[in-house]
C-alpha cells in the first residue's frame, strides 16, 4: 500500500511523516502517477480482451514492435555530410543528404561523416587562448615550421593545407586511415621539407611562392593517393616564410644589398641598351658612306677609261683634229673658271684687249650712262 493512504504510523494518524504534518498543498492536488497507470492498464485489459497474454494481445505488442523497428531506419543527412550505409560492418552504398531509410539495426548501419567541408589544418603555427586580448592568438611552434634549405640554410615556414573528402573516396576515408587529420598533417610537414630542401633560400624569400605552394599539393596528394585515403587537398597557402628570428636582420642587410646590386645592374643595361644601338647605327652609316664612296670612284675610274679609249679610237683615225680638239676642250676646262678673258681679234684686229673685270660689273650695280661712256673711252 502506498505510504499516503496508510491511516496512521508512529507518528499517529493521517498522512505524516516523522517532521509531522509537512505543508498542506494549497488548491486542487495534481494527479496520482499510480492512478494514471493504472487507468491505462484497465483501458489496454478492455482493448484486448483475454488479458496481455491472449493471443491478439501477444500479436499486437510483436506488432507493435516489428513497426517501431522497421521506422527505426529513417535517418536524416545533413547538407555537409554524407551516408555510408553499412550491412553487416561491409560498406553496400553512400547516400546524399536529406532523408533516407536503411534496413534497421543490426541488419544495416549508417556512418555520417563531413564529406562535403573543406578542412583547414595549420602547420608550425597553433591558436591558443589569450585571456588578456579576450580570444585566440597565434603561438610560433619551431618544431614544425624551421626548415633546412638546399643551400644548407634555415628558414621559418608557417603554411596552412585545405583539404576535403573526395566524393568518391567516402569509403576509403573510413576504413583506410584511423587519424585523418594526424595523416594530414604529417604528410605536409614532410613534403614542405622536401620541397624546401631541394630549394635554395632566395627563391623561396622572393618569387618561387607559387611554385614551392604547388610542389607541395602535387606531392602530398600523391602520397596520399598511395595511401588510399580518399583525401583531396584542395590547396596549400604558404603564411609566413622567414629566416630565423635571430638573424632576421642580417638576411634583410643582404636582401637589400641584392636589391642594390639589381638596381645598378638594371641601370647599366639601360646604359647600354641607349648606347650600342647610337653606336652600331654610326658605324653602319660610315661604312654605307665608304661604300658609297667606292662605287662613286670605280665608276669615275671605268668612265674614265672608257672615255679614254674611245678618244683613243678616234686619235687612231684622225691625229691632228683629235690632238686640236684634246687641246682646245684642255683649255676650255682650264680657262673655264677665270675671271680674266683674252680677246684675239686676228690680224685685224688690235691685238690684246685690256683686261675688263666683267665679273664685278656682273655683280655690281650697273653703272650709269656717263660712267659708260668714260670707261670705254679709258
């Protein structure tokens, strides 16, 4: 019998307890959790008649539990994830999200890994809680970001890998590897190193960022294709790329001096980029003239010997005109150029004429008709 409807105790009648009376609820009292269930035992003893272990109430509980079982195998595939179905532990298919059904436990089982997020692991770098600032900061992790380089020097390498489930490799991300994310991380460290260790320092300071970034993608999803792992690296991003902290500033010292150097360099080479080309064209120019100037002679020469044999030829027939008519064109060109003219007038005449500068009054203004008249009288 329950401890309320006992008529009396030790501590006397009605319902005590050993502080005494306790306090009395105020208003109506809630209803008995005895009297629910057994209100509903006689509804379910009218419902199957014969009692619960009649046949049709033995039928209908089995009934009743084949359904809940057969409805246990709804499941319900978030938008990032993925269903593995497994049958009996053997993966049978892979199913998209949204609302699925599988046989139920222990006939088939489902598996919801994040297939479709593209993860970030960060390496020779870690996010660490920082009260004073009220979140996170990141702490330098030496270990896994100093590296040797091909020229035997160190560097600083902090650089952070993206990587998914491929769509087809749900399974073998499973069943193939224990510690996803582990694997990850020391697959990269160990292609940055060697990526880094076949490079030489300046490239990888400066210029060669893309390349060293795509190396190491190249080699990790090799490796990790090896391993059947079902891992896509989407992309490597290199963050930081320094020398060590300690001589940092004398890396920059020689940084700056190379930068120096390809400045006077490239200045030179504009030097010399204006001066050649004046230089090869001045020399072109000289020898187009000397050329010029040798066609020009050779042909004066062969003009000149031609003209002589064919004077030649006509002295061979007639000497004395020819030799007359050498002489005369001799004086012509001699004569041709003076300012002083000579007049034979004959036997006639009278003789030499006084000398006449024709080629001033030519240039001169001419003079006037009295100063004409006194000249030719002179």
């Amino acid at each position: 019998m329950p401890w309320k409807n006992q008529g009396g105790g030790p501590w006397g009648s009605g319902p005590k307890g050993p502080w005494g009376n306790g306090p009395q609820p105020v208003g109506p009292r809630p209803p008995d959790l005895e009297d629910l269930l057994r209100r509903g035992q006689d509804r379910l003893q009218q419902m199957m008649p014969g009692g619960y272990f009649s046949g049709i109430g033995i039928t209908l509980i089995i009934l009743l539990i084949i359904a809940f079982w057969l409805l246990s195998g709804f499941f319900r595939v978030q938008s990032e994830e993925q269903g593995v179905v497994l049958r009996f532990g053997k993966h049978v298919r892979t199913v998209d999200p949204g609302l699925n059904y599988h046989l139920p436990y222990p006939i088939e089982t489902v598996l919801l890994p994040k297939a479709l997020r593209v993860n970030t692991i960060s390496i020779g770098m870690t996010l660490i809680d920082d009260p004073a600032r009220r979140g996170r900061s990141i702490r330098d992790v030496p270990e896994e970001s100093l590296m040797l380089t091909g020229d035997e020097n160190i560097v600083d390498v902090d650089f952070t890998v993206l990587w998914r489930i491929k769509p087809d490799g749900v399974g073998n991300f499973l069943f193939n590897i224990q510690n996803p994310e582990g694997t990850v991380k020391a697959v990269a460290e160990s292609a940055m190193r060697e990526v880094i260790g076949r490079s030489q320092i300046q490239p990888i300071l400066t210029g060669a960022r893309n390349m060293t970034e795509q190396g190491v993608q190249e080699l990790m999803q090799k490796t990790l294709d090896g391993y059947g792992s079902g891992i896509q690296i989407t992309q490597v991003q290199m963050q930081k790329v320094d020398p060590p902290g300690d001589v940092i500033a004398a890396f920059r010292d020689v940084q700056a001096a190379r930068a120096n150097l390809e400045q006077l360099q490239n200045e030179a080479q504009t030097y010399a980029n204006q001066v050649v080309p004046q230089a090869r064209g001045r020399a072109a120019q000289i020898l187009q003239a000397a050329e010029g100037y040798r066609e020009q002679t050779v042909a004066e020469a062969k003009g000149q010997s031609s003209r002589f044999l064919k004077v030649y030829e006509e002295y061979k027939k007639a000497p004395d005109v020819t030799r007359e008519r050498i002489y005369l064109e001799t004086m012509e060109r001699v004569l041709g150029g003076s300012d002083k003219l000579i007049y034979d007038g004959g036997a006639a005449g009278q003789g030499v004429v006084p000398y006449l500068p024709l080629g001033e009054l030519t240039t001169k203004r001419p003079p006037t008709t009295g100063q004409q008249s006194s000249g030719a009288t002179r």
